[in-house]
C-alpha cells in the first residue's frame, strides 16, 4: 500500500486470473485415485506460511465439441 505500492500489481493480477480461467475451460483437472483428503490434511502445518503436502491430480485436455 501506499506511494510505492508496485505499479505492475494489478496487471499481474489479472493476468493470473486470465490463465486460471484458461485452465479451468480448456482442460478436466480431476484428483488422482490414490489421493488421500485425510492424509492430506495430517501433512498440513501452519507457521508463518503453511506447508502443505503435493496435491496430486490428473489432468487431461477437453474434447472438442
């Protein structure tokens, strides 16, 4: 915030949101079958950032219609 906020923030911003919506058009991203919600979550620790586990998912492009 402020005077020397960085300038590019906003564009970078909505750039990001450009490529997720990209992703979620153009491709299924579904979880892998030996993905575990519950291991997940025991492999979550908070400190000042959090660490989490690998997400594992599969990922395949949309038939064309």
């Amino acid at each position: 915030y402020g005077p020397r906020n960085c300038a590019g923030r906003g564009p970078a911003l909505q750039e990001m949101r450009m490529v997720v919506c990209f992703i979620m058009q153009k491709l299924d991203l579904d979880f892998a079958e030996d993905w575990d919600p519950n291991e997940s979550e025991r492999g979550t620790y908070a400190y000042l950032t959090a660490v989490r586990q690998r997400l594992l998912v599969t990922i395949r492009s949309r038939d064309k219609a």
